[in-house]
C-alpha cells in the first residue's frame, strides 16, 4: 500500500509529465460577450481581500537533508470531518516537490511580529531555516516554527490541479495554539497589517 509520501511523490511526477495546459484559443471577442479578466486586473482586484499568512514546512528527508519551507498566503481550512485543510502553491514552485516527497506538512500561522520571518521565507533559493528556530511537529516531525500563534501538522491526502496551481489537501494529524492571543499577521493590497478590536 502507498504511503502519503508515495502517493504525493507520484502526483508530483505526473504533473511535471504532463503537458502544460493549453492556452485559451485566441478569437475576436463579440459585442455581446465579456472580454477575459487580464492577470493585473485580477491581481489588483483580489489583493483588497485580506488573508492570514502561514509559513508551509515540511522535516529533512533522505533525498533532502535540510528541512523545507515557504511562505503561503493561499490557505483555508475545508473539512470538520474528516479533519482537512488546504494551501495552494504554484506549479512552477521548486518548494512543493520537496515537501509532496515528505508526504507530510506544518502550517504555521504566523503572528503579527512576524513579517520578516515571512519575508525570509518567501525568498527562492536561500537558506531559509538560516537562524530560524523550530522544534518537530509531534505527528510529523515537520518544523514548527518558534513564536506561531498556532500550527497544524499534517499528512498529504489529496492533491488537485487549480489551473497555474496545486490545490493540496492535508489531513490533520495534530494541532495546537501556544499563543492565542498573538494578533495575526494578515495580507492586504501588497503589504502586511495587524488586526485590530
């Protein structure tokens, strides 16, 4: 039987088999139809919706002996029962293959003192866990990163195409909140805030 960390790798080999998704076939657009939503636009649109931001990590594998993480603003909780929540990470991201190879994953929901470790972890090619300190996740072994309000562990369960996307569903093993009174760190229109009463 395949474990998650089988089945996530498998997953990451076909997609990276599989063709590129077509472009939109180019044709005139007629006076009773909507032009398509240009990528500026609707960047510029969804960045007036506010998000909490979560560092994704996954433990050192045989394959990578160093841990891995990235910064992720695209995460939601899905299911009460089962137990499941999701992050989105793009296709082209050299993180997700690590963490799919892991089979298992933390999210870390950062705190509003926590904008810099963000920034750090949303740099591609660096060493990220540089002067950050963690502890395991006590189901996984994925780093939990010190001063979260909260986190949630959690193994691979699915994994789902989303366009320029991977939609990834994680199925929580354990999760905890050791600061809960920490305000959030969120996202909005390109810069980072806190919330306040």
């Amino acid at each position: 039987m395949m474990g998650h960390a089988g089945m996530a790798a498998t997953a990451v080999r076909f997609l990276h088999s599989a063709d590129p998704l077509p472009p939109p076939e180019l044709r005139c657009v007629r006076e009773d139809e909507r032009a398509p939503i240009a990528p500026s636009e609707l960047r510029r649109v969804l960045s007036h919706f506010a998000s909490g931001v979560t560092v994704i990590t996954s433990p050192a594998t045989d394959d990578d002996p160093s841990p891995a993480g990235f910064a992720c603003q695209s995460f939601a909780s899905l299911s009460l029962t089962p137990p499941l929540v999701a992050f989105m990470v793009a296709r082209t991201s050299t993180t997700w293959p690590r963490i799919a190879r892991a089979g298992v994953f933390c999210v870390n929901i950062l705190g509003d003192h926590q904008a810099e470790l963000c920034r750090a972890f949303a740099i591609s090619g660096a060493d990220k866990f540089a002067g950050v300190t963690h502890t395991p996740a006590p189901s996984t072994g994925s780093p939990l990163l010190d001063g979260a309000p909260a986190w949630i562990d959690c193994t691979i369960h699915t994994v789902h195409t989303g366009g320029d996307h991977l939609i990834v569903v994680g199925r929580v093993q354990s999760l905890d909140t050791p600061a809960p009174n920490r305000p959030p760190l969120l996202f909005f229109r390109g810069g980072f805030g806190s919330f306040c009463d």
